[in-house]
C-alpha cells in the first residue's frame, strides 16, 4: 500500500458514516441476491434457487452480517463518545472564573483562561462558547484591539453558529468604544435590519440612538428609544427602562420631539328650529237644507 493509499484509508476509518457506506456497498456487491430473483421461475423454483444459494454463501453472509454488527456497535460508540466529550468540555468550562460576578463585586475572570480553554477543547461547543467569552473579556477590559481581533475570528470560524449574532454586537460595540461612529451606526443597523426578533436588536437600537444624539439627531434617537419601549413590551425589562429614561431626558429638553395625538374634529353643531304649534280652527256648522219642510 502507497502513501496515498495510506492517508487514504486512515481518513476512512476516521469518519464512521462513511465507513457504513463503504461497508454496506461492500456486502452487497459480495452478496449479489439477484440471480435467483426470476420472474419467469416458479414459486417453489425460487425458494429452492434461494435455499442452494444461501449454501453457497453461507460463510459471506456470516461474515458480512458479523461485520455490519460490528460496524452499528462502532457507530453508537462513536456518537456516544462524542455526546460525552461535549458533557464534559462544558464541565471543564464551568470550573473557569465566572464572567459575571453574581455577588456585585469586581471581575475576577480574565480572557486568557477561556482563550487558552477553547483552543484545548476544539469542535465542542463548550470551546466555541469560550472563543466568543475570550473576545467579550478583552472588550471589558479595555483592550479593543484584541477584542475586534476576537470577534472577527469568531465570525470567520463560526459563521454558522446561533452566538455569531452576540460577535457581530461585540463588532459593533468596538467600533463605538474606539471612535468609529459612522462605521458603528452601520454595524447596529446592519444588525437590526439582519436579526430581526432577536434580543440583540432593543439593545443595538439603544446604540444607536445614543450615536444619534451625540450627532443632535434626536429625533432619529428618540424614535429608536420609542420603538424599543413599544417592541419589546415588558415594562421591568431593562431595555425598556433605559429606554423610557431617555425619552424622558430628551422631551425635557426637546419638548417639540413628542408629537401630539391627533385629536378629531368637533362635531358640527345642529341648530334645531322648533316647529311653531298649530293654531286650533273653529268647527264648521253643518250647512242647512235648503228644502221647505
């Protein structure tokens, strides 16, 4: 067997779907049922046609119905040993500091423990979750270089992944904090406009109306705050609270921005003459007959 042959083969043993069907090709091939499959033979012909045959192929069908079995046990193997590689990449991951600090005091992770965790537990989605935390980290910290640099590589590797959603709002969070206004307000709207329903939108929404007023486009900002108070609908969401306070700090000094309901016409007024009462007639005697009685 040459090199080729080689690299060949170790990638087929390491791919249990594909050695199923290389092995389920196999035994068929070597089975080969149809000759005894005549439609012009009897009944009774093709039982004993199918009885000589199985003889004859006694030791193949022993042989590749052992291997099939062999090959289902390699492929529960496989699948559980890679749901239990996940169960415990996650388990590793819980034992890193926490990000968020539940007890109100100062941060006590750092980025590089998850960073250094993701690249040991590679295809986990345990190492995937760490890669965006690692990025998220050196945001907090102020490092925005590496947290672009994070970010970017999250959304490169992992385009396919439900938290490259979470990447593209860190993306744009970083263009804000270094400056980069113009580029930033793109960023948050691509974001509104690609993931539409999400929780990152109100979020995304309250960027940009805050870079909306930075550039005394309030009426732009207010409209944002405005549409994530009437969206999301949950009054004690956080959002919306901050929301609510930023419209209220803008109509203090901009009262014009509230723009006031319509409200209908007045009802044209009916004048109602009132009809004069009907003057009562004498009655009319009945006139006398003129015939002498």
């Amino acid at each position: 067997m040459n090199g080729r042959d080689e690299l060949r083969e170790s990638h087929f043993v390491s791919r249990p779907g594909t050695f199923v069907l290389k092995s389920l090709a196999f035994l068929s091939a070597t089975l080969k049922i149809a000759p005894f499959m005549d439609s012009q033979s009897s009944p009774s012909m093709q039982m004993y046609d199918f009885l000589e045959w199985f003889e004859v192929n006694r030791q193949k069908i022993i042989v590749g119905g052992a291997g099939l079995l062999v090959i289902i046990a390699a492929v529960g193997f496989w699948t559980h040993q890679s749901r239990q590689k996940q169960i415990d990449a996650y388990q590793e991951l819980l034992k890193l500091p926490p990000v968020i600090n539940g007890m109100g005091g100062p941060m006590v992770a750092t980025p590089e423990p998850y960073q250094q965790f993701a690249q040991q537990h590679p295809g986990t989605e345990a190492g995937v979750h760490a890669e965006l935390l690692a990025a998220g980290l050196f945001f907090d910290i102020d490092d925005t270089a590496a947290a672009e640099k994070g970010f970017a590589a999250f959304i490169q590797n992992h385009p396919d992944s439900p938290l490259v959603a979470d990447a593209q709002l860190g993306t744009a969070a970083t263009l804000d904090a270094t400056g980069k206004s113009a580029e930033a307000i793109a960023k948050y709207k691509q974001i509104i406009s690609q993931y539409s329903g999400t929780t990152i939108v109100p979020q995304s929404k309250l960027a940009l109306g805050r870079l909306s007023e930075a550039s005394n486009n309030f009426k732009e900002a207010f409209d944002q705050y405005k549409d994530v108070a009437r969206t999301v609908g949950n009054p004690y969401d956080p959002w919306v609270q901050e929301a609510q306070e930023r419209m209220a700090t803008l109509l203090s000094v901009h009262p014009e921005l509230e723009v006031p309901a319509v409200s209908a016409p007045p009802a044209s007024k009916v004048t109602i003459t009132p009809v004069p009462a009907a003057t009562p007639t004498s009655p009319v005697a009945p006139a006398k007959s003129s015939t002498n009685k």
